[in-house]
C-alpha cells in the first residue's frame, strides 16, 4: 500500500473533524434568530430555506455541476431527508419559542443519545461501551447547563418539541450518512431544502406578503450565513465520519450557544452551567481523539 492511499483516509477524517467543528460553532448563533424574527417556527423554516437553496443552487451552477440525481430512488431518499430536517427545524425554534433559547438547545441535545442507539440498527453494529458512557456524560453535562430545571408547563412543552427535534435529526443524520453519502454535502443539502419547500409552502406560503424589509434581512442572513453553509460543512462531516461521531462532537454548540446567549441577551450562566460546559466539552473532545485514533 503507497503512502498516499495511508494517507487519504486521514486526510478525509481531518476534513470531516474540520466540517463539524466549524458548523457546529456556526450554528450556536442561530438559536437566536428563533427570538429575533417574530414569525411562527413553520414560517422561519420555510423562507430560512428558499435563501438557503437559492445560494446553494448559484454556488454548485458556478462550479459547472450537474444538479440531478443518479438514479429515482435517490429523489425519495432526499425528499425522505427533507422531511425530517423540516421538522427538525420547525420542531427545534418552536421549543425556543414556547420555552427559552436554553431550554431548547439542552433538549435538542439528546440527540446524541438517541443516535448511539438507532445507529446500529442501519449498520448491523451494537452500541459500544464507550459510545454509551460518553452520551451519559454529555447528558449529564447538559442537566448541569440548566441553572434551575423547574418543570413547569412551558419548559414541559419545550422539552418535549426539543426532544421530538432531537429525534428528527438523530434520523436525517443517520440515513444521510447511510443512503446519500455518495453526493457532495451541496448536493445533499440543494435536495434536502427543496424538500422542505415543497413540504411548507401549503402551510405557511401566505405569510410571504406580510414580511417586513428587517424580517426579510434577517432571513437572508439566517438562509445563506446560518443555513446554507454550516448545514452543507455538517452534511460533508458526515460523509467522512459516522453520525455517532459527529452528534457527540456537536455537543459543544450547547456551551457555544449558552455564551452567545450571555453575550446578546443577558443571560448569564451560574457556576453549574459553567462545570455543565466543561463536561460537554471534555465528552466531545474524547470523542474527537479516540475516532481519530481508530482510524489510524
């Protein structure tokens, strides 16, 4: 075996490490739009992706790509994937809206847990010690995050939409990564957000006379600079990590988002949620190291 076939699995599980940590840092400032665009979560979801596919359609047709699909079962898949990610989103700014920014992204992260556990059953394996001990952690990291878990009604409500938004994911990362992974994230995410259109725009297309020029700002930047390009880095970790891997690592958008919610909304977090995020992160980090060991 030459040195550049040694090489190339490195390099492609280096990429994917890169693409899930850049993504992930991303997508711990989109939370905040669930609070700053005043529209309902199937709103924000719908218009979110026409920005979206519209500049990932520009980028692939300046890269000369072709935009079809191998085969007609592949359009079902995507159109499969698409359902779940417009209901994972949906379902994920919906709980920050009835509940809080915290209480939403703490929920959504569960889905870690329930990937170590739906995983092997696409790929014939059994959880893995680790694997389990490291998702307890994390859990244990994210109650810690939460400085005072009252269940009352609207945290209840917010933890339940959070955790049927964990679920959602948990699925599209898994058949993403198990039926579409032979297409450039791009191509995966174009199909993907074309899905979520068509899916939404019964339900919330009326909206679209009503949005005001700071709405309609406000969802360019969410489409392209929070959508578009940390979904399709989040989609191309996939292709070279497995989702297990990629859910425990993005864990660490809980501490990113509870800074930046300190930062622009004042909320401070105690000491708890401090040793909460210490632990998140150690989780991720051990994960990282010992799937990059595996693949030496």
């Amino acid at each position: 075996m030459s040195i550049s076939q040694l090489e190339s699995p490195m390099k492609n599980h280096t990429e994917g490490l890169l693409s899930v940590h850049s993504a992930v840092l991303i997508f711990g400032l989109t939370a905040l739009f669930s609070k700053l665009i005043a529209l309902s979560a199937i709103e924000i979801t719908l218009l979110r992706a026409v920005f979206a596919i519209i500049a990932i359609a520009i980028y692939i047709k300046y890269r000369e790509e072709s935009l079809k699909l191998d085969n007609k079962h592949d359009y079902l898949i995507a159109l499969l994937l698409g359902f779940f990610l417009a209901t994972h989103w949906i379902t994920y700014f919906h709980a920050m809206q009835v509940s809080s920014i915290a209480i939403g992204i703490i929920a959504l992260y569960t889905y870690p847990v329930i990937t170590v556990f739906l995983e092997p059953f696409f790929h014939g394996d059994r959880p893995r010690i680790k694997d389990i001990l490291s998702a307890i952690v994390v859990l244990f990291g994210i109650y810690l995050l939460v400085p005072e878990f009252a269940i009352d009604n609207q945290t209840a409500i917010g933890v339940f939409w959070g955790i049927l938004s964990a679920f959602m994911f948990a699925m599209r990362n898994i058949i993403h990564g198990r039926y579409f992974k032979s297409y450039p994230a791009r191509h995966a995410l174009l199909y993907q957000t074309l899905a979520v259109i068509i899916l939404l725009m019964p339900f919330s297309g009326q909206v679209i006379p009503e949005v005001s020029q700071t709405q309609w700002l406000q969802l360019v930047v969410l489409g392209i600079f929070f959508t578009a390009v940390p979904h399709t880095l989040f989609a191309n970790s996939l292709l070279h990590l497995k989702a297990k891997t990629v859910s425990l690592i993005a864990c660490i958008q809980v501490v990113y988002g509870t800074i930046f919610a300190a930062l622009f909304l004042t909320e401070i977090p105690g000491w708890s949620t401090i040793a909460g995020g210490l632990i998140v992160i150690s989780a991720a980090v051990y994960e990282t190291m010992t799937s990059h060991r595996q693949k030496r």
